[in-house]
C-alpha cells in the first residue's frame, strides 16, 4: 500500500471516529437535559392479541398511543366508534389503518367524517393473506357492508 492510499484511509478512519464520538455527544447531551421524541410506540402486547388464522388482531376497547396518535379500538377489533350499519368496510394494513394520524386522517375516517360510516379494519402489519384470514374469520361481514376496500401501501 503506498503512503498516499494510507493517508487517506487514516483521514477517513479520523473523519468517521469523530462523526460517530459528535452523535454519541448529542445523545448523551438531550438524555441529560431530559429531551425525550416527541412520538413513542407502545409495546404491541398493550394494543394486540394472538390470533389463530390472521397472526394478531386488535384488541378490542383499548386506545393505543401509535406514533403520537391515539387510536380507539371498537369491539370488532377495528380503528373507531362502534358501528351501527356500515355502507364500507375498509380492510388493510398500517396505512389504511393510519398510523400516526388522528382518526379523521385515515382514509376510512375520512369517508366517516364526510357521512359514508365506515370501519376502519386496517391492521397494522397485515399483508393480504392475514387481512384475509382475518375477514374470514372474524364477524366484519356481518356487518353486511355495501362496499369492502382494499389498500395496502408500502
């Protein structure tokens, strides 16, 4: 190795220990003052329960804190109020869920907030095979919606 690929490599070597040592400062700097995120994730066992066919599902009546939103969980399992005689069921994942939005954001509730009641079904984590076995074996359907959504993002 020549003297000048061994310079560069102990500048590169000096640049990256000084990078890392500043953000070990600043973090250990905010903790010290107290400087907490401004959002949190509540563990899942506090907002999911086992289930046999879709893996998990929402636990019922429970109000998680998810990235800063708090959400209400209805007695079906689903993101809201209780409903009465849904036209839409809406089934998905995080973003049909609406993680981090405060209920009118999602899609579902804002269909809700414009007069269509619909049920927030999205379940955070889902793909379509556990969104699947969840209608199937869950009383959603009973529901009888007009009209059942799909969208999963990401």
């Amino acid at each position: 190795m020549n003297a000048r690929v061994r310079r560069a490599s102990a500048r590169l070597a000096v640049l990256l220990t000084a990078c890392v040592a500043g953000v070990a400062l600043a973090e250990a700097i905010l903790a010290a003052r107290g400087v907490k995120p401004g959002w949190r994730v509540q563990s899942a066992d506090s907002w999911a329960q086992d289930e046999f066919y879709a893996r998990y599902t929402l636990k019922p009546g429970v109000y998680p804190n998810l990235f800063g939103c708090s959400a209400r969980i209805d007695s079906l399992g689903a993101r809201g109020p209780e409903p009465r005689r849904p036209e839409v069921l809406s089934l998905g994942d995080s973003c049909t869920f609406g993680v981090g939005l405060r209920e009118p954001e999602s899609y579902p509730g804002w269909l809700s907030a414009h007069g269509v009641e619909t049920v927030n079904a999205g379940v955070p984590g889902y793909n379509t095979e556990t969104a699947l076995e969840h209608l199937r074996h869950s009383s959603l359907l009973a529901l009888h919606p007009k009209l059942v959504t799909i969208y999963f993002g990401w």
